[in-house]
C-alpha cells in the first residue's frame, strides 16, 4: 500500500488523477489522505469522483471513502485494466448535472486503457471547456499529436459543447492497445502558422466573429499567419472562449459575462506570445502533462518549457514515488526549464 499525502506540491486533483492511472497499470493500492487539501472546497468534487469509479471500473479496484467531499481514498486494484466500452457521466456523481471537467478524466483513463489487451471506447459527459482544464480542442489539437510520437495511437471527437457553469458535454475517445511507448525527440516549433477557433454557444454571431478579428490581426501585427474559424454552436448553456494552437503548443482564454471579446482575444494571444517568444520546447501544461508518457517510456525525454509550474514540481515528485523513474529538472518554479525524463520501460507483460 502507498500512502500519500494530498497536501504535498499543489496539493490539488492532479495527484489524485496521477494515482489513478498508476494504481491501476501496476495493480498496487494506495491510500490518498489530505484529498485537494490545497483547494477552496477540499475533498472529492464531482470531476473527481467521477475519474475515481471510471479507473476503478477499468481495473476491479476496491474502494473505501469513495464520496462527495471525502478527504481520503483507499483504492486497490484487483486485475489488469480491461479494453471494453465506457460510458461516465460527471451528472451522476453530482446528483443533478456538473461540468466537471471530462478531459481531465480522459486522461485518468488513457494510461491504464493504453496498456489493456484490447481496445476501448470512452464516452465521457459533464463539461468540455472549463475553467482551470483544458479544453477538449488543447487535448485533439496539442496533446494528442504529441502523444503520437510516443507511439499511442487514440483518437477524440467532440459530441457536443459543455461549459460552465451549465455542462451537458460529450467527448468519446477510441484507444488502442499499446505494449511499449518509446520516447520521441522534441523540437523547438519553428512555424509561424497558428490554427484556432472562436466559438460560442447560445449566444450572438458577432462575439465570436470580434474574438477571431482581434486575435488574427494581433497574430499578424506580430509576424503570424494564423487561420481562426468563428464558430456558433448549440450547447444546454451560453458558453465563449477563443482557442488558439501551434505545434507544441496550446492556449486558451474563456468568456464571462461583463467580459469584452476582444479581452478574451488580447489574453489568448499573450499567452501565445509569451511561448513562441522563448523559443522552449512545449508549453507550461505540456511540460507536465509529458510526464507519465515519459515516464513510462524507453529511453530519455529532453524537453524544455517556458515556465516551470508547481503541477509539473508535483507531478514529478509523485512519478518518483510511484515508479522510481529519474526525473532531473534544471530551473526554477515560474521560470524557463530544461526537463529530462529517464524512462523505466513500462510494458503490459511486466504485470500480466
């Protein structure tokens, strides 16, 4: 049994998701006390308690403190992770509806499937673009061309548009089975072509029309080509964000009433700017989000970032503990930072 303390790092849901997935691919328990100590309302939210019973599902695991609010988990696996057709729905654990984010549960899920013996269908309901998550279009556009070089081979559609406060959101995800991932060797992007769009729902045409003009004649001013599509959409509630990609690189900035589009345009491209301007490799959630994948690996991963978060801090420390992988980060929290990642050669056969 491990024993963690949920207070350590950033203290927040990503050590619980990290667990999860490692729980279930070595098939060892653990214990998780302190549960997002570091958050306004601690303990098991909706999101939260969701990823819980959807890896808990995939893996037979046994759980004890398995509720809304809970500030400790007991979570023992009893089998190897199973390919098969999921459903989850974040409404169920919330009595009512949520929008909690389901990219965040994705990837609870992809470590653990990406090892099972065969392939698997996900479909995922509650919210797709949040605040503090990312949204559905940095997971399809950034993350998983990257988790390709690694050799994962997932695919992820967008069913319909979930924000907050209302939710209602669908993604579903196909994952193959893997037996071995292999680190890639990362790059500098050089391009100045940037993709995104600007999307409502149940809301006036003309919001996301002022979000693309903006954010496209900001790009250009700075010597980039960029194509954003305005998009209008339909969603159980009134939703805005501009979303904006490059390789290696994803931002976002939402909508909120009172908020003028062309703000949420101008903090998206800064955002952008501050990235391409320090000629890293991956952005700040890349650079955590890497780790598993890294990790799990063989060979080395070497990537640098333009800021070092306390995710990534946290996240390393905790693959220490679960793994024992060498993870070596050169640079301080907030700063630009080379990481290198040492991987321990995970493969399914070890624990079938």
């Amino acid at each position: 049994m491990l024993n963690i303390d949920g207070r350590n790092g950033e203290g927040g849901g990503q050590i619980l998701r990290t667990s999860l997935s490692l729980a279930a691919l070595t098939g060892r328990p653990f214990t998780l006390t302190h549960i997002r100590a570091n958050r306004q309302q601690p303990g098991l939210r909706p999101q939260h308690l969701t990823a819980v019973h959807a890896v808990a599902t995939v893996c037979g695991a046994t759980l004890e403190g398995a509720t809304i609010n809970s500030q400790t988990l007991v979570f023992q696996p009893q089998g190897a992770p199973q390919g098969a057709t999921y459903h989850f729905d974040v409404a169920n654990a919330a009595q009512g509806g949520s929008a909690g984010a389901v990219t965040l549960i994705w990837q609870a899920l992809l470590w653990p499937l990406l090892f099972a013996q065969s392939k698997s269908h996900v479909t995922l309901s509650g919210g797709t673009h949040v605040p503090f998550s990312p949204p559905y279009h940095y997971l399809a556009q950034v993350v998983l061309p990257l988790l390709r070089q690694f050799g994962i081979k997932a695919t992820l559609e967008l069913k319909d548009w979930g924000w907050y406060p209302a939710g209602g959101g669908k993604i579903s995800a196909v994952i193959q089975p893997t037996t071995q991932l292999r680190s890639p060797t990362l790059t500098v992007p050089g391009t100045k072509s940037v993709e995104g769009i600007a999307a409502v729902t149940n809301l006036p045409a003309h919001i996301p029309q002022r979000m693309a003009n903006r954010a496209h004649n900001l790009l250009v001013e700075a010597g980039f080509a960029p194509t954003i599509q305005p998009m209008r959409e339909r969603g159980r509630g009134p939703g805005a964000g501009i979303m904006l990609w490059l390789p290696n690189g994803g931002f976002t900035s939402l909508g909120r009433p009172g908020l003028p589009a062309d703000q949420v345009a101008e903090t998206v491209v800064a955002q952008l700017l501050a990235f391409t301007r320090s000629h890293t490799m991956v952005d700040e959630h890349l650079a955590d989000q890497l780790m598993i994948p890294a990790a799990l690996a063989q060979g080395t991963t070497r990537y640098t970032t333009h800021r070092l978060t306390r995710h990534a801090l946290t996240n390393a420390d905790l693959l220490r503990q679960w793994l024992g992988v060498s993870i070596e980060i050169d640079g301080e929290e907030e700063q630009t930072a080379e990481i290198v990642v040492s991987g321990v050669c995970f493969r399914r056969d070890n624990n079938d």
